[in-house]
C-alpha cells in the first residue's frame, strides 16, 4: 500500500479532534501524553500546557494519593478498565478508564474517555419526575377506581334485594293460599277440641293435625324469610340441581296458581359449580318467574341440567309469548322490560346477566313471537384443585 494512503499522525489527531468526546492519555510515567480538542474543554486544561507534565499536578493534595493508587492498580492488572461518573462546574461527566497495552501485553498507559451527560442526566431526572407524577395520578386514579367500584358493588347489592322484594311482591298472593289452608284446619281444630274439651279422643286426633298445619306454615315462611334476607358473597360448592329445586319451592304457589305444566330433566348426577349459592338461586327464581309471566293458564316450562365437559349448562324453556327480535337484543339492559308497568323493574334480567357473569359463566336467550323463550346458562364446573390454587394465591 502507497504511503499516501496510510493513516499519518496528523490526520489521526484531526479525527480525534473532532469528537464532542475528551480523550486523555497518560503514559506509564503518569505523564500527559494525548488530549484532545474536547478532553482540553472538558478539563479545563490546555495540551499545549500538559503534554509531558505528571497528572498528579492536576489533582489537589488530598486526592493525589488515591490517583497514585489508581495508576499502580492499572499497571499491576488489578482491573483492566473503570467507570466513573462526576459532576464538574455544573456538568454531569461519564468517564471511562481503559489500560492501554502494547503487542507483547506489557502496560503502555490509560485512556480517559469523558462525556458530557449534562443534557441526558437531566432527562432522566425529567422523566423520573414524570413517572413519579404520573405513578402518583395513577394512585389517586386506583383509588377513585376501587371507591367507585365499591360503591357500585353496594348498589348493585342494592339492587339486587329490591328485586328479591319485587319477587316476594309477586309470590305473596300464593303464599297467602297456601298459608290460609292450613290456617283454616287450625282453626277447625281448636275450635272442635274447645266445643268438646273433655273429649280426648279427639284432642289426640285434631291436635297433631294442628300441629302439622302449623309446621307447614313454619316452613314457608322461614323459606320466604331466608330468601328475603340479605346474605354474605361467599363462594362455595353448590349443586345447581339443589339451587333449582330451592327456587321451586319459593315459586311453586304462583305456578300452581296458572296451572302450569312444570316439566323437569335434571342431570342424574349432581351437577357441581363454585357460586354464591343465593345469588345463582336469585337468578333461577327470577327466569322461572319470567316464564310464569310470559306463558297463558295451563302454559308449560321446562327445565334442565347437564354436564358437557367442563361446563354446566342450565336451561329454562317455556311455550310463552316469546320476545320480539327487536327486543331480544335489549333484554340484559338495565331497566329495559316488556311487562306491564306494575309488574317488572326491568333489572332482574340485567342482574341475572351480572350474577352468571360474575361466576364465569354465560347467559343466552332464544325466542319467538308467540312460540315461546329459551335461556341457556353455561357455568364452570366446580374443580377443588381450582379453588385451592386460587385461595392460596389470594393467601400468598
């Protein structure tokens, strides 16, 4: 290769020259042996003034003697390259020491390499108050969140007893037929057994009859009672077979009232899932009473239960008046009903909607004008493995 395009000493300088980086070498001697156009700007110093001259003489008394133990660490190997930040007259450096070694391994000298940071550090702490803003805003957000939602859970809570009453509104006048039969054969033994006081046959055989009418009453109204009451949100095994046969037995008296035809196909097998049995129960009362609404005297409604898989599916049928396809898209909207004004509060669908949400599972409906309605529930199947594994994350 021609001399000519060999890389001379003094096109070397000039490249160095003009980096915006300050390169400062020192000899083994500790001696200035190279500063560069920025390394002279960044130092303060002057090449012209240093070249040859000890580093030592750039340093203050007290700290000449750390350098000197810098300087024999580089040439001893105890580390082969350093890193330093320092701040000087308002600047913010990174500096970067490296040994220099020549072909046989032998220690020539170090290399200083500084840059000027000032305008990155300065956007790091820009961006670090930013973050701490912006992590403070996301706070005082979380927590607006977690109060709204709080308060949303309550209503909704809310809610859902107002819709409970609604449906013990329209339970009562079967109830009260099926209390005031047994309230009669009460009263038509007390007063036998008082016409004939001394008569203890007939004491032993009215007596256990009252008794019995008086049980029967109990029973409906601890179950009417029970389901009034608010309950706790806690999650646990429930058979959605039980649930429905539960919510029959608040509902029986309306459907005997219409004689409805009460079709049942449960799976033989209960059918597990993991709920809040009262709420899931809330719903099923809530869509065997719409049926009872929708259907004419002597109307049918079918239900049934199966497992596929890993998904229960719970569906209510009934031959009713069916919905309109205009309105079935609507039919999950708060406060949207197609009953008569005095007779739905148009939540009990939005809230099914919430509850089988709530529990994983999906809600669907069917249906057709004066052919009847179809609701389709699908819910996970309860797995024990699930639940702990859930309960120790939440614990851990």
């Amino acid at each position: 290769m021609p001399d000519s395009e060999l890389l001379k000493k003094e096109d070397l300088i000039e490249i160095l020259d003009s980096l915006n980086i300050g390169i400062i070498y020192v000899d083994r001697e500790n001696r200035f042996a190279f500063v560069n156009k920025a390394g002279e700007e960044i130092r303060f110093i002057k090449a012209s003034d240093r070249i040859g001259k000890s580093v030592l003489e750039c340093h203050s008394p007290g700290v000449k003697s750390k350098v000197i133990d810098d300087m024999k660490s580089f040439q001893k190997g105890d580390y082969a390259s350093r890193h330093k930040m320092i701040r000087s007259k308002g600047k913010y450096f990174d500096n970067s020491y490296n040994v220099v070694k020549n072909s046989n391994d032998e220690f020539k000298g170090v290399v200083l390499v500084s840059q000027d940071v000032t305008e990155k550090i300065r956007l790091e702490k820009e961006l670090k108050r930013a973050n701490e803003v912006l992590e403070q805003k996301v706070k005082e957000r979380t927590k607006e969140i977690t109060e709204a939602y709080e308060k949303l859970k309550i209503a909704n809570d809310q809610l859902m007893q107002s819709e409970k009453m609604a449906a013990i509104g329209q339970f009562v006048s079967g109830v009260a037929h099926e209390i005031n039969n047994p309230l009669d054969g009460i009263q038509n033994c007390i007063r036998a057994v008082m016409s004939n006081s001394g008569n203890e046959k007939l004491m032993q055989d009215y007596l256990p009859l009252a008794s019995e009418g008086l049980f029967k009453i109990e029973i409906i109204v601890k179950r009417l009672l029970d389901y009034a009451r608010p309950h706790s949100k806690e999650k646990v095994r429930v058979d959605a077979n039980e649930l429905i046969y539960n919510s029959l037995e608040l509902t029986k008296f309306r459907l005997k009232k219409k004689k409805i035809d009460l079709q049942l196909k449960l799976n033989t097998e209960p059918v597990y899932v993991y709920g809040e049995p009262h709420y899931l129960g809330q719903v099923f009362v809530n869509l065997i009473m719409n049926s009872y609404d929708a259907v004419r005297e002597d109307g049918k409604l079918f239900i049934s239960t199966r497992q596929q898989g890993n998904t229960i599916e719970i569906i209510f049928n009934d031959n009713g008046e069916g919905i309109s396809e205009e309105n079935l898209n609507k039919i999950f909207d708060p406060f949207f009903t197609t009953k008569q004004k005095d007779n739905g509060t148009g939540l009990g669908l939005y809230l099914s909607y919430n509850v089988i949400k709530d529990h994983g599972g999906e809600i669907s409906a069917e249906s057709k004008l004066n052919e009847g309605t179809k609701f389709t529930i699908s819910l996970p199947v309860f797995i024990e493995e699930k639940v702990i594994s859930n309960e120790e994350l939440v614990a851990g």
